[in-house]
C-alpha cells in the first residue's frame, strides 16, 4: 500500500521514502547476496524485529518481492526450490483407508487429548502431509510468525486425529475492528496482540472431538506464542467459510461470532474480489476484557 506521501505500508510498518532509498541501495550494492540474505540485511539495517528482538525476515522477504513486482527494485534470481511462501497450496490426494477411518463415538471415550507443538522436521512433515491430503484449502505455508500443533488420541493406539495452526492475523477487517472499536493508529499499535487461527483439521468422526481439540490447544497457546515470538497474545480470529461449514465447534469452543468479512479476502489489496468468498468471522479472547485492553494498546 502507498500512502498520501509517497511511503509504503507493509505488515503494519510504514516506510519512509528515506528508508525505500537505502533497500533500494542494499539490492543494488549487494548483489551477491541472496533473497534471504538481503532480507536480513534490511531488516538488520531498519531494525525491524519482532518483541522477542528476532529480525522479521519472513516478512521482509515479501515486502522485497512486493516492491520488485511494482517495478522499485530488481532482486537476484530465487534461489527457491520448493514451493512460495504463503502462496502455492498443496493438496494431495487423501488415503483409501486412513488410520482413524474407524474412530467412531463420543469423545469422552478417547480422552485425555495429547497436543505436542510442530517443532521438528518429523512432525512438520506430518503436518504439511495430513492438510495437504485432508483440508478442503490444501497446505500453504503462512507470512511471517506461525505454531502449528498435532493433536493425538492414545486409545486405541496412539494416533494424530487433529491439526491446528496459528499465524499472523489479517492488517485490517472492517467487522472485527468494529467490535474491537479500533481506529488505524490503535489497530497498528495493538495488532501484534492478535493471532489468526488459520487452518483447523479435524480427522475421524468423534462426536464433540473438535471444540475439544480446539480447547486442549488453547489452553496453552498463549504461553507458547509468547515464548517463541515475545508477545502476549490477547485474541483469536478465525475465519469460517459460510458456505461449507455452520462454525458450531467454534461456538461450542466460545469463540464469538463478530460478522462477516467483505469477501475480498486478506491478501486483496485492490479490492478486485469483493463479494467472491464471505467468511463468518469468530473471535476468542483469551484475557478478559480483550476489546478493552486492544483499544488501549500500548496508548500510555
């Protein structure tokens, strides 16, 4: 986004003239260095860091990308094999005979439910594989901070039933703003505050398994994303396509319903899909008077 002065917006962060003309020095003078690189190097230069002080190179890497698609700069060739960040989805075919086709009943038969966070090549690989097969979006990974959890039964063996992942919440949705009672300065200051529940895969058919689920791992959500990103999220969003699912585990889970989204989407920067897919939007604060203390974040 460009603004009245000339600045770019990207990921909550306004960019000043003076600091485009030195990423666009960097790129220049830099040549040798790669995407990644570069990105770091920005961020080091611009201290742009997360609370936790880590550089935000995710994020810096698709804002380059941005400006080189708008024509402000040329990066070196992607040295990427896989697959794009945040674009490319991957959607597998799903299996003949499943592990837990059979899981069949009540949820209280299966519980305790086991929630072990995503921090390892294994279980990444079991993550990406299991939404890839078996989540109507496919597999994309998310721009900039994300967790993603496993969840397992251990009765009658131990087996994943679930996958929810988190990762940074939309710049701006109109709804959501309205119940919060932000204005643009406030929604810049408080947005770190606020986490998207971006993918929920629920896989056998066990009555009440996925507000279950979605309990277990809220329950400590909040201390993870602290401790790996430094900030203390205050609210959940999430959003629930309308025209295939009603939302009810989430209700049942205490998420909020706030509205509906335009349809444009998060990433619809120039308004071309308004209408093309309306999302329900649900929220669940996880400090009391959420609204409250995201209005005054970090106001003094």
């Amino acid at each position: 986004m460009i603004t009245a002065r000339g600045n770019h917006r990207f990921c909550g962060r306004v960019f000043a003239r003076e600091e485009l003309g030195l990423i666009q020095e960097v790129v220049e003078t830099c040549a040798g260095l790669s995407r990644t690189e570069l990105s770091y190097t920005v961020c080091e230069l611009l201290e742009w860091k997360r609370a936790n002080g880590r550089l935000k190179g995710t994020e810096c890497l698709s804002f380059l990308e941005r400006l080189e698609g708008q024509g402000f700069l040329k990066l070196p060739e992607s040295q990427q094999t896989g697959p794009k960040k945040g674009t490319r989805r991957h959607i597998a075919p799903a299996t003949d005979d499943p592990l837990w086709a059979n899981l069949t009943g009540s949820v209280g038969a299966f519980l305790p439910l086991d929630v072990e966070l995503v921090n390892s090549r294994k279980k990444r690989q079991i993550f990406k594989d299991l939404v890839s097969r078996h989540h109507y979006l496919g597999y994309a990974m998310p721009f900039g901070a994300r967790l993603q959890y496993l969840v397992y039964v251990s009765r009658p063996r131990r087996q994943v039933v679930g996958c929810v992942q988190f990762s940074s919440p939309a710049w701006r949705m109109k709804v959501r703003d309205q119940w919060i009672g932000w204005d643009d300065a406030t929604r810049g200051r408080g947005l770190q505050q606020i986490v998207n529940n971006s993918r929920l895969l629920v896989l056998p058919r066990i009555r009440n398994l996925a507000s279950s689920l979605l309990s277990c791992v809220l329950g400590r959500f909040r201390e993870d994303w602290e401790v790996h990103y430094g900030v203390d999220p205050w609210l959940v969003e999430t959003l629930v396509d309308r025209e295939r699912f009603h939302g009810g585990c989430y209700r049942a889970a205490n998420f909020i319903v706030v509205g509906e989204t335009s349809g444009r989407g998060r990433m619809d920067r120039f308004h071309q899909r308004h209408g093309a897919e309306v999302k329900t939007v649900m929220v669940y604060p996880l400090v009391k008077h959420a609204a409250r203390r995201l209005r005054k974040a970090h106001g003094g």
